[in-house]
C-alpha cells in the first residue's frame, strides 16, 4: 500500500485573520499549512525546509512578495507559486506570472476556490512526473532540443536551460502538440486551469520570457491573430 505523503503549504499574509483562516481550511483539506507573517519568518522556514507549495501575498510589513518571489525562484525554479494579493491591477498579475507564478488569486477570495486551485495545480504536477518514458528530442536547424519530463529538464545543445514551473508547462504542451497552433486560450485553459480573457496577455509574456530562454535556434512561431506553434522537429 503506497502512503500519500501531506503536502507542505506555506502561507505568507501578515493579517492574521486571512493567514490562520487559510492553515485551517487547508489543514481541513489535507495539507499541513504553515503560516508566516513577515518575509523574514518564511525565509527562515525556507533554509529549514523547501515546501511543495508557497502561498504569497504582496504587502508585507518588512518588503514586497514580488521580490520575495524573485528570490526564492533564483534559489528554486521549480517552486509553485501562488500569489494572493489585494493587488489586482493587470499590471501586478502579469507582473506576477512574469516571477513564474502558477496562479494568481485576488482578494476577497474564497476558501473553497482556492483549496480547488491548489488541487489542480498538484494534480498537473502529479501527472507530469507520472509517465517513466517522457524523453524527447527536437531539431530547430543545427540546434537540438531535450525535454526530459520525469526530471522537469530541458537543455539545448547540451546545456541546461532554467525555467519556472509555469514555463515548463508551455514548452513541453507546445512541444508535445507540435506542428498544431495553439491558441491563447488553451494554454492558459491546459496549462494553467482557467481561461478569461484578461489574462491572455499573460500568455504572450510568457512567451516572451521562453523565448529569451531558449536559445539558440527559434523553437516557437507566432501565427499572428491565432496564437503560437512548436516550430521544432521531433528527433
């Protein structure tokens, strides 16, 4: 019988209220939530331990969450990440997908919706990683192209490219519907779990982000009024 082994969620929100109500309803849920009221306090709990999901908020007393985030992503790229934030201005959500978050979840929210995100973004994870054989080659002109799904790798020519969690997800859907377009919306619908207009610009920054990444050679086109194709040759 394989044990299920409880996820750790660290909450940073300095309002009390928010943060311990958070834990509970996780704790309900069946994770172990910590919480944190300071950048400092979860940065200490970082050193001690890396958890499987890190749950930030922005205004903080003693700095922002979007440096935090930036941080803790130079240190672990592969950390999920979702900000919940008062903060709901376009601008400070793309700015927070640009940090490589997983979601973006504004205030007031709800509880139950939030639980169901985080399901849905460890139930793709799990996936992910559930397959032994997801090895894969591309040609793009004289460069090669390796996505190693079982250990969340990519590497060009040999050499190993970082990318977030978020952008992992885009490259390796593209990669594996290639020559297919895909449109804006379902990748923000397969690769991120919803689909509302306001965010399909996040979709094209990510992009941005990737293709500065992955280089040399080009690896992914834009079909203008559509969306994006893998342009690479699978080897």
């Amino acid at each position: 019988m394989k044990l299920r082994v409880m996820k750790l969620i660290y909450i940073v929100e300095d309002h009390e209220v928010i943060r311990n109500g958070v834990v509970q309803y996780l704790s309900l849920s069946g994770y172990e939530g910590k919480g944190f009221g300071t950048i400092q306090e979860v940065r200490e709990a970082f050193q001690a331990k890396v958890p499987d999901l890190l749950i930030q908020d922005v205004m903080l007393p003693d700095g922002d969450g979007f440096s935090f985030v930036k941080e803790m992503k130079e240190k672990t790229p592969h950390l999920p990440v979702i900000f919940l934030t008062a903060r709901v201005e376009e601008s400070d959500r793309i700015l927070g997908f640009e940090l490589g978050a997983d979601d973006y979840i504004t205030k007031p929210f709800s509880p139950k919706e939030l639980v169901l995100r985080i399901q849905a973004l460890f139930r793709r994870l799990d996936e992910s990683s559930s397959d032994n054989s997801n090895v894969y080659t591309y040609k793009d002109d004289e460069n090669t192209m390796i996505i190693d799904d079982n250990e969340h790798v990519l590497s060009i020519n040999g050499a190993p490219i970082a990318l977030t969690a978020a952008e992992w997800r885009i490259v390796f859907y593209l990669a594996s519907n290639a020559p297919n377009l895909i449109t804006r919306s379902q990748i923000l619908e397969e690769c991120f779990d919803y689909s509302f207009e306001s965010y399909e610009r996040v979709v094209d920054t990510h992009i941005k982000n990737i293709r500065a990444k992955l280089r040399p050679g080009t690896w992914i086109d834009t079909v203008r009024g559509y969306g994006y194709r893998f342009s690479g040759k699978k080897a």
